[in-house]
C-alpha cells in the first residue's frame, strides 16, 4: 500500500493500521513525558530574549 492519500473510509483506516502492526510499526505510540528542565529553560530563554528586544526599544528611543 503505497498511496499517498489520506484514507477516505474506516475501512481504509483499518487496513494502514493492520498493515503497519503486520510491519512491526506501533500506530499509536506510548506518550512521552514532557521534560520539565527543558520547558523551564525555553521558558527562561524567551523571557530574556524579551527582555533583551525591550531595553533595546527603550535604549534606541529615549
């Protein structure tokens, strides 16, 4: 089954599922865990980097 379409019937549906269990492929994967370091750290990046773009504004009109 090599089409590039999305299934258009259940039926369909079905049978990509059934041919990528047959493939050893898991259809619906475990969730993973969301890393909280990680989400601290995006977090404080973006407040510096706002930080950063205010006091330049400020700098360049005051």
């Amino acid at each position: 089954m090599n089409s590039k379409r999305d299934p258009e019937t259940i039926e369909e549906e079905l049978e990509l599922i059934a041919e990528a269990m047959r493939l050893g492929i898991d259809p619906f994967p475990p969730k993973r865990e969301r890393n909280r370091v990680m989400r601290l750290t995006l977090g404080w990046f973006m407040i510096v980097i706002m930080i950063s773009w205010v006091s330049q504004f400020l700098y360049r009109t005051l």
